[in-house]
C-alpha cells in the first residue's frame, strides 16, 4: 500500500494489494496501513477543492463529482465511504465529515447552494439521502423552477445514528447523539439524544429513557 499513491502506478499497486484480501469490505483494513488510506480502483474522484484526510477508505464505485462551481469537499480522518455511494455538489454547496463516521453503500449526498455538515463517529446505513437546497415552486407557469434555494442547509452532529434508507431535508439540525429509524424522513430539527422514526421523522423517546428501560430489563431478567 506505501505505493498506492496518485495515479496510474498508484492504482496498479492497489489492485496488487487487493489481491491478498477479500472483496467488498475486506479491503477497509487497508486503510489503516498508510496514512494516504485507500482509494479503490473503480473509485472516481472528480473534483477541484477536495480534502482527504489519513487513513480514509474509498470503496468500490464511490463517486465524488463537481457540478457547475462547486464549493469545497472535507473528508476527515478515518472516514469511510463504502461502495457506490455518490457525493455531487455546485453552485457554492459545502460539505465536511468529521473524523471517523462510516457512511454505509449506496448513499446519495447533492449538496447544491446549502452546507451539509456531518460530524465525528456518525453512522450512516445505506440508501440514505442528504439534499441541503430545495427547488423554488412557481404558482404558474411551468411549475419548478431551475432557481435553487436552500433554508441553511443540513448539520448532523457527532455521535449520531442513521437508519437504513433515511432522507434528510434542508433547512434541518439533528443535535448529538441523535437515533434516526428506518426509512424516516427527517424535515425539522431534532434535539440531542433523540429517538425519532416516521414521515415526518418525529420524536418517539429519548436515548436516556430507552437505557432506562434497558436497564430496568435487565434487572427483571437478574442479569
């Protein structure tokens, strides 16, 4: 892997590696052995303001791609982006993910006009989908509008936890340590330590009240 640098020779010597491990997630150990990480073969990075921090692990058919002035594109430290997630963004979107948060396949981020910001140690399942802008609705004539807008975009604290096949909306905050359940559609903020489910995404508990309950479980059962 010390070879596996930008380039024609650095993608030969990955695939060389990859031979000795298995496929699909086998490969995310690799990661670890050098500080410029790994990036697969079939990886397509196309972007001209994008940052990637050590030991970050690119899948197989991971798209980055740069529409019309797109803004900047931060990976932190030991992320990892599994196969054939695609992240796009222009016209000034933004977007960060903070140290050590895993984003699961086929998750889909367009970060047009707004700032999608993830934090540290966020989980994310796969299917998700993340779009910080909204189109402008015409009361007459053709209906959409090709203006996009955004209401500020999308922030997505440390800590938190994201179901298989969510979608999160513009304008939205899901504060730390949040738990988002399957296939809910998060359209307005969610505070600290929630436990939200449902279209729309709302609030069910918190995740002090369901260790609570867990242990008062486990006391019944005498374990």
């Amino acid at each position: 892997m010390k070879f596996a640098v930008p380039g024609r020779l650095g993608r030969f010597a990955t695939r060389i590696a990859i031979l000795f491990v298995p496929p699909y997630k086998g490969t995310a150990p690799l990661a670890r052995l050098t500080d410029r990480g790994f990036i697969a073969p079939s990886a397509v990075l196309h972007h001209s303001d994008l940052t990637i921090g050590s030991h970050v692990y690119i899948g197989d058919r991971v798209t980055i791609f740069e529409s019309r002035r797109g803004g900047s594109i931060t990976i932190g430290n030991r992320v990892h982006l599994h196969q054939d997630t695609i992240i796009e963004n222009g016209e000034g979107g933004v977007l960060t993910i903070g140290d050590g948060t895993s984003i699961q396949p086929r998750c889909q981020f367009n970060v047009y006009k707004g700032t999608l910001r993830i934090g540290s140690n966020v989980q994310i399942a796969a299917g998700c989908g993340f779009y910080p802008y909204n189109h402008d609705f015409q009361a007459e004539g053709d209906g959409v509008a090709k203006e996009l807008r955004t209401r500020g975009g999308i922030v997505i604290e440390d800590g938190v936890w994201i179901g298989f096949g969510v979608t999160v909306l513009d304008g939205v905050k899901i504060g730390r340590g949040a738990v988002i359940g399957a296939g809910a559609v998060v359209t307005q903020d969610l505070p600290e330590g929630a436990v939200a489910v449902g279209v729309p995404a709302r609030v069910v508990k918190m995740r002090a009240q369901v260790e609570r309950d867990s242990s008062r479980d486990r006391r019944r059962a005498g374990l």
